[in-house]
C-alpha cells in the first residue's frame, strides 16, 4: 500500500488578476492616520557623510568646465552623465543598508587565474581549491573557489598536485586521482587607486570602468570568501550566504521558518562591494531562500506524499540532485574522531529505462518500482567461483548483506546515472542539511515565505547589523584575513540625504478630483474620467461539484452580478444588465486537459454573442485560470476578468471587491479610470510624446529544457497614459535582450499614428528586467534595434531633424538597496520611509544618471524602491526640451515625473511601485505565461523528463492575441 495521500485539486497560481498595486473604489478609506513607529537606531543617527556631499557638490559645479565628452558622458561607460542631483521635495535623512570600506594606504592586491586538471566541477572543484589553500605560500589567500585567487602577496607562479580526498578523510582513497593545479598571475589590483578615482571630481580618464569593475570583483571575493569557507553555511549564487547550523565563530544559529511539504525556508544575507562617490561601499540586505526539510528521506517522502498524492513523476521531480548520507554501511572515523559520510545524489527514480547499455541490465518493473521490483546483477565476490553472478532484488540485496528490512512501500531511487544505474532504498538514506531548492513553491508554501520574510523595516536593519555582519565576517572578532588584507569593513550602517516628492492630485470625471493621503485615495462620490460602455456581458459560475458552494444557487449568483452592475454603473460606465450566467461543474476526475475542454466549449458557444464575461472561480488553481485567458485572449476575443468565489460571495466589504474588478473592466474596454492634472505630466500632456514599457520574462525551474522566453512591449496611445495596449512575441529562452524589438515597436508607432494621426516626436522607454551588467549590452543591442524601428517608419526628412528624440531608463526591482527612516516622525505607519521617497546621492554614483524612487507605501514588511537607471537621454537633458523646465533641472523633471506616473496604474487607486509602463510590461509578460503553461508548468502526469517542447517559432501563435482584444489592456 502507498505511504502516498492523494490531495484535493487546488492550488498553483491563478486567481483573480492580481499583482502588486491591488486597487479598489476603497482604496484604503483615502489614507490613514499614521501612528508612531519603531525605527532603527531609536532616533539616533550619524549625519550623512559631508566629504561624500562635497565632492558630490564639488563636480556639479566644475561640471561645466570639464574637458571634451567627460562632461556630458558618464565616466564609467558611454551612458548620460547625471545632469544635476534632484533638488525637490521635503529632505529627510534616512539609514542605507550599506557600510564603508575601509583600505590600507596604496593597498595591493594581486589576482590570480586557478585551472584545474582535469577538469573539475561544483563541489568538488570547491574541495580541490580547499586542499590547495594548504599549500603554505597561498595561506591567508582568499577565493570564490571557481577560478580566482587574491592575495596580498605577489607569488610567482604556482603548480601543484593536489591530491584528493573529501572533507573528512585524512587520506586519500586508492582510486582517487591527484588533480594539477595552476595558478597564474593576471593583474594587480590597486585599491587606492579606484579610492581617488571615486573621489575626484576630475577622475584620470585612463582608469578604465573594466579596471574598477576587477577591483570591484576582487574585493567581492574577498569579502565572501569567510562566509564560503564556512562548511555549516550555504552560499546561493555567490553571494548569498545561509547558516544552517552553528557558524564557524559559534555566535550565530540558522533562522529556520517550516514551509510545509517538506521544505522550510532560511533567513541569511546578501553581501555585494560597490563603487561609489568619494568611497567603496558594501551593500549588506537580509535575505530569504527555500530549503529541503534535513532528515530520513522516507519522513520527507511521507510529508511530499501527504500533500502532492501519488504521483511519481512529480515526486521524482522533486528529490532530483538532493544529497543524501547512507547509513546501510559500518561507520567510519577519521583521526580525529568524527565521522567520515557517505553521500549520494538522487538522479532519478529506478525506471526501467535504466541501464540498457550494460551487459547485465537491471529490470525495472515500472518507473518509480519498489525494493521488491527492481533486481540488478550482483557479482560474486567468491574468488574461487568467477563469474558467478545473478540478479538479485534490491529488497533482498539488503536484507542478505545488511540484515536490514527493507519498506516496499516507498520507491528505489538511483544514485548513479541513467547509464549506469546504483541503487538505494529510501530506509537508508538522510537528506542532508543546508540543501537549497529551486523548486516551485505551491500558494500555500508562498503564502508561508511571505509571512516569514515579511518583516518590519527596524528589524530587518538591527538583523543586518547584529547577524549579519557576524555571518559575513565583517565585524573584527570573526574575520582575521580581512586585516591581514588590509581591509576593514566600518560596522556602522551609513546614513544619505533623500528627499519626500509631493503627490499629484488625481482627477476624475468631469471637474472632480482627490488628494491622495499616504499614497492612496478612494473614489467616493466620482466617477472614472472616461467610462467605457459595456456592450453584452454575462457570467461563468465554475465550481467542482454540483453542490453549491460559497455561491448559493443562480438566483444567488443573480443577485450578485446586479449588484456588480450596479457598482459599474456608479462608477461611470454605461453598463446594461447581464445575460443570465452559465455553470460549469469540472469533473474532479478528470485530467486538467479534460476540463479545459470544458472551458473552452462554453467559451466557444459565447463567441461572438458577447464581449465580456465575469469568471466566478472554485478556488486560485492555475490550469483554471490559465485556461480561461487563453480562451478569451487568444481562441474566442472575450474580455474576462475573474473573481475567486469564496471572495466575491462574502458580503462583508464586497462593494470594494466589486469596486476592483470594475477598474479592470473599464482598463480592458479601452476607458480611462483616473488622470492627472497637466502640469504634472510635463512633456507628455503635449501629446506628442510616447511612453513605452518593455519587459522579457523567462522559464522558471522545472519548465521544459526547450521553454522560451516572451518580451512584450506597451505604449501609451495619448496623452493621458490611460491605454498601453501590447505586443507579445515568443523568443529563445533565457535570452534578456528582445529579439524582434523592431518589428514590436513598429507595431505600437502605427497603432499611435493611426489613434493621433501623427507619429510621436519623443518616445520615453521604462525597461524593465535589465541587471546592472547588462546596461552595455541594452545599448549595443536594444537601442539600434529601436532605431531600426523609426527607420521604416519615419520619414527621412523626420529623421534628418533628429525624430523621435528617444530616452530609455533601466527599471530595476531585483536589487538589494533598502532605506530605513531614521525619525519616528518621519516614518509612515509601518515604519518605512514616506511613500514619493528619492534617493540620488550617497549611494550613487555622481558620473552616472540614476535615482530610487519608493513612490508607493508598503502596508507591511520592508518598502524595496525602484531603481531608475539612464541608458540613453535625448529628451529630458540640458538644452533638449522645447519649452523651460517646470523644475530647477532635468533630474528634477525625470523624478518627478517617474513619480507622478505611479499614480495611474490603471487598476489601483494608490500608488504603485514601479512605473506604471514596466509593470504593465510585467503583467503581459505573465499573462504570457498562461498561455504557455504546457512549457512553464509541464503536466504533473508527464514523464519523468522536463526535456523536450516545441521550439519558440511554432509557439508565436499561442501568443497571438485576437484581433478584437489586441489593441486593448486585456493583460490587465
């Protein structure tokens, strides 16, 4: 009988469209009245550092007599030089998650290339560069244990033998292979060079950005290489550091929350070394990562069945490249008495596709067969009788070598390779600490990370500083090489200027108009600027039996879509009343492909009798959801826009449950929910300017080797910024830069030209989902493609002027800069800094052209700013614009209008985070991924491979919208 408990079906994404921002007529009740928070430091806190703000001060104001490109161009790369520092808005003081570093005067440091022979990977290239730090000519060295080696000494170069044996062992084993190592010397690192070159205002122009950029590497690896030597931490993409046990120093114990399903989750921290004005400083922020639950693999195996029933594949999908210990064996000791382990990775399940090439192959009686069915060929070890071999179950194997019972409820799995297969019972296998997984989380795991990293600003900081920098070996007690490198990390958190921007007033039909309080507002007594008319319409009503759920019958559901119709109609659209609505009952026994049958009929027999249909969900399952979208968006051109039942039935608050969706409504019929006054909106009121948002999104883990990746662009058709209908295309996966840019802009421009009769003169880029590294590469790539675009489609005389003048700035949310308030009356409710907080000095750089903005208020956890990076500027820049500026200077006008446009994301009555272009690009992108479900989220009933798929040019037109939604916000 299975240990396996089969789940009731639910879960996964889906839900009624959601995404950051939320939104409703509510909107919070317009504002709250904010109480005393905690902050850190109690209110006590150091100015911001004064050589930093003169030397800032200091270039402003030689700026114009610098020589040649320096004073237009950044110094660092071919990007826009920053114009000015923002001067607007209330200034407060606030604490960065950052802290100095501090070198010795004209500190050296010399950078070595490291090969390993013969070719080493992972773990075991890492245990390889272990064994060679013993070498005494490389002790006190540091490295990221890949392929670079700092130190202070400069050595001559290095080969040695290295010969191999695990952690534990004091001896080699006899089949181990020595490996040769060489290192080389490729460069000196002179720190106190990069130190003067950040702070002079006339930096040489021959220390080159890749020169600072090595520096900047190797300090990293120094800086990481305490907290990668630790063997009780886990380090996630290099720079992630995670304590599962006890740390080194023994003064600090892994944070360990349960996710359920057998994983858990560890609070650890991010470390990164960054140039900046006049100082090097190290960017220090809590962070979260996914654990497999330590302990007997079978109690993992229960706790994974209890939840996911029987299925194996999935199963398989899950234990994939875990490590386990196997305890079948006699225990071994090394000389100092601790126990040498023996550990596997699972590879797979036994399948009976194991093994075919061997002379012997196993037989594998089904995939994911018990100890009972998998027998192998055993040979006799009887040096009198060779080749006396038999095959032999596995169940019989332990039980005859090892005395041990085996449970043949539970899987065999391989711990060799598909070629050739090992064996071994789950019973003797111990997952082993300090794992991290790549593996989806399930809402319900989601909704535990959320509530185990969400956490209020003032303790994420006293973390950082406390636990921290004990973990990374930043504070003097733990961390010897770092003074022996000459280097000291200033244990003290950094403070910078920042300023508190205005919010705009928001206007609605006719002269009316709000004042958003703490960056929300709600639509009491107005109507939305332009209401849409809503030609038929009527309701889907799913469920998964026909007993009646949170919806109580079709007179109950009657009831409610009239009251749905009614808050439409107050809100400013034109709205008749509804076809009766349809119910769907899905077969719970049926597969997933089943029940899209189901959907897509019925939507089949809507086509072309209605334009909207309201989506009445059982539950948030994704295939639901997912099915629906690619129904209306794609097959049948229906609007839908979904609500999860138990949530629109509750009658407590449903009027703003309503509220929200009828945002969305009137977004989808191409209407106009709120604006702004002109004066805020700057150049963009005068019509002539298009706002575009660009946005790639790639295959998550455990989507299809051969998954793609989907970009997606959206524009503003006019002056309001209330439509940003979009392009989809389907690329090569994990490929950042958009490929078929050109033919995706040309598509928004003839849509502009044919709403305004004329082609716009400006046109203003968000791009979203670009790292830091990547800048160079947007410019090559991205920026001649768009220029491709205005060639065929400008006129030559047009482009001879100079038209469109076109800007381009980097949205970055996945950085690691936070802001803590540093006064209580200068904190919001939550304790995070005011919503229309900017920060352009400090912890930026003066030679290039960036901001954080935190337009929005965080109701809870810690407030991340967006981060707005100029690639390119030929619109906003000094002398650029036509008419004067509203504001002391370009910075100003760039922030303040960034920050005004967070007030019209179409489906919120607050302001959001990042600017309304690279969300939107953002929600198409995952609307995408709906469609392309089968490549993202392969079938639970598949095998047990994630190889295979269609290739990205067969799947464009599960991504071609149809004609009738294609030029609206149906990703909305």
């Amino acid at each position: 009988m299975s240990v396996f408990q089969p789940r009731g079906r639910g879960g996964g994404r889906g839900g009624g469209d959601r995404g950051r921002g939320g939104g409703g007529r509510g909107g919070g009740r317009g504002g709250f009245q904010a109480g005393p928070a905690e902050v850190f430091g109690d209110g006590k806190f150091p100015p911001p550092n004064q050589n930093v703000t003169k030397t800032e001060d200091s270039y402003m104001a030689q700026k114009p007599t610098l020589t040649g490109s320096m004073a237009g161009m950044s110094v660092a790369a071919d990007f826009p030089a920053r114009p000015a520092y923002g001067t607007r808005g209330k200034p407060v003081v606030l604490w960065a998650n950052y802290y100095e570093l501090e070198a010795a005067k004209n500190l050296i440091i010399y950078r070595y290339h490291v090969a390993v022979s013969p070719e080493a990977k992972g773990r075991k290239l890492k245990r390889v560069i272990e064994l060679l730090l013993e070498d005494p000519r490389l002790i006190n060295s540091a490295t990221d244990f890949k392929a670079i080696l700092v130190s202070r000494k400069k050595l001559t170069d290095v080969e040695v033998e290295v010969a191999y044996r695990s952690e534990f062992e004091d001896d080699p084993r006899p089949d181990d292979k020595p490996f040769r190592v060489k290192v080389q010397l490729t460069g000196e690192m002179d720190i106190s060079a990069l130190v003067n070159h950040l702070r002079s205002v006339q930096p040489d122009p021959n220390f080159r950005a890749d020169n600072k950029m090595q520096v900047i590497q190797s300090l990293n690896i120094l800086l990481g290489h305490y907290a990668q030597s630790d063997p009780l931490t886990t380090t996630i993409a290099s720079n992630k550091h995670f304590v599962f046990g006890t740390n080194q120093a023994g003064n600090r114990r892994a944070v360990e929350y349960d996710l359920g399903k057998g994983l858990s989750a560890l609070r650890g921290y991010f470390r990164s070394a960054r140039p900046s004005t006049g100082r090097i400083l190290v960017n220090v922020n809590v962070s979260h990562a996914v654990f497999f639950k330590p302990g007997p693999l079978v109690e993992l195996i229960k706790i994974f069945g209890a939840a996911y029933g029987t299925n194996l594949f999935q199963l398989e999908r899950f234990l994939k490249k875990v490590r386990v210990e196997t305890n079948h064996l006699p225990v071994k000791k090394n000389k100092a008495g601790k126990k040498i382990p023996k550990v596997k990775t699972i590879i797979a399940l036994a399948s009976k596709n194991d093994g075919t090439g061997l002379p012997h192959p196993p037989r594998v009686a089904r995939f994911g067969a018990n100890a009972k069915e998998v027998e192998f060929w055993f040979e006799s070890t009887d040096k009198k009788k060779p080749g006396n071999g038999r095959y032999i179950t596995v169940f019989d194997f332990f039980k005859t070598q090892y005395k041990i019972q085996l449970n043949t409820a539970f899987p065999v799995m391989n711990v060799g390779t598909r070629p050739n297969p090992t064996y071994m019972p789950v019973d003797c296998c111990m997952v082993i600490p300090g794992q991290s997984s790549m593996k989806k989380l399930d809402p319900d795991q989601t909704a535990e990370m959320i509530r185990f990293a969400c956490r209020k600003p003032h303790l994420n900081a006293q973390s950082i500083t406390s636990d921290g920098l004990a973990v990374l070996g930043f504070d003097a007690n733990s961390n010897s090489n770092l003074g022996l490198f000459g280097i000291n990390v200033n244990t003290n958190m950094i403070t910078v200027p920042g300023r508190i921007l205005p919010p705009p007033v928001v206007k609605y039909q006719g002269t009316n108009s709000v004042s958003p309080r703490g960056g929300q507002w709600n639509m009491m007594g107005v109507k939305f600027t332009h209401g849409s008319k809503v030609p038929t319409w009527t309701s889907i009503w799913i469920t998964r039996s026909k007993r009646n759920g949170p919806i109580q019958g079709e007179d109950h559901l009657a009831a409610i879509m009239g009251e749905f119709r009614d808050m439409m109609n107050a809100s400013g659209l034109g709205v008749p009343p509804p076809l009766k609505g349809k119910n769907i009952v899905l077969d719970v026994g049926q597969s997933a492909l089943s029940n899209e049958e189901l959907i897509d009929n019925m939507f089949k027999m809507a086509s072309g009798k209605v334009q909207l249909i309201v989506v009445i969900l059982p539950d948030t399952d994704a295939a639901v959801y997912n099915a629906i979208k690619y129904a209306g968006d794609i097959k049948y051109g229906i609007h839908t826009v979904c609500a999860v039942a138990s949530k629109i039935a509750k009658e407590q608050r449903r009027d703003q449950y309503l509220a929200n969706i009828a945002l969305k409504v009137n977004s989808k019929l191409r209407g106009s929910n709120q604006t702004l006054d002109t004066q805020r909106l700057g150049i963009i009121a005068e019509g002539k300017t298009m706002v575009v948002g660009i946005d790639v999104t790639h295959p998550s883990p455990g989507s299809l080797s051969s998954a793609p990746s989907v970009a997606a662009i959206v524009a503003s058709i006019d002056s309001t910024l209330s439509q940003f209908p979009c392009e989809l295309s389907v690329q090569e996966g994990r490929k950042e830069m958009v490929t078929d840019l050109s033919e995706m802009m040309r598509s928004r421009l003839r849509l502009w030209r044919d709403k305004n009769k004329a082609l716009p003169e400006n046109i203003l880029v968000y791009r979203d989902g670009v790292s830091e590294g990547q800048y160079q590469v947007l410019k090559d790539d991205e920026i001649p493609s768009l220029r491709k675009a205005f060639d065929g489609i400008y006129t030559a005389d047009q482009r001879k002027k100079g038209l469109p003048k076109l800007s381009v700035i980097v949205v970055g949310k996945r950085h690691h800069t936070r802001f803590y308030a540093t006064r209580q009356d200068e904190a919001d409710r939550s304790g995070n800094p005011n919503n229309g907080t900017v920060v352009d000095r400090g912890v930026t750089s003066m030679w290039n052209w960036d901001f954080f903005l935190q337009a929005h208020t965080c109701l809870q956890g810690t407030a991340k700013p967006a981060h707005y990076y100029v690639v390119l500027d030929e619109i906003f820049g000094k002398g650029m614009l036509k008419k004067p500026h509203p504001f002391p200077n370009a910075a100003d006008t760039l922030e303040d209008l960034t920050h005004n446009m967070c007030y019209l994301f179409t489906r919120a009555t607050k302001a959001v985070s990042i600017c309304p272009p690279a969300y939107y690009a953002d929600l198409a992108c995952e609307r995408a991924r709906c469609y392309l479900h089968r490549e993202y989220e392969p079938s639970q009933s598949g095998g047990s491979s994630v190889s295979g798929g269609a290739q990205p040019s067969t799947l464009e037109s599960d991504v071609k919208v149809h004609d009738r939604l294609k030029d609206s916000m149906f990703y909305i």
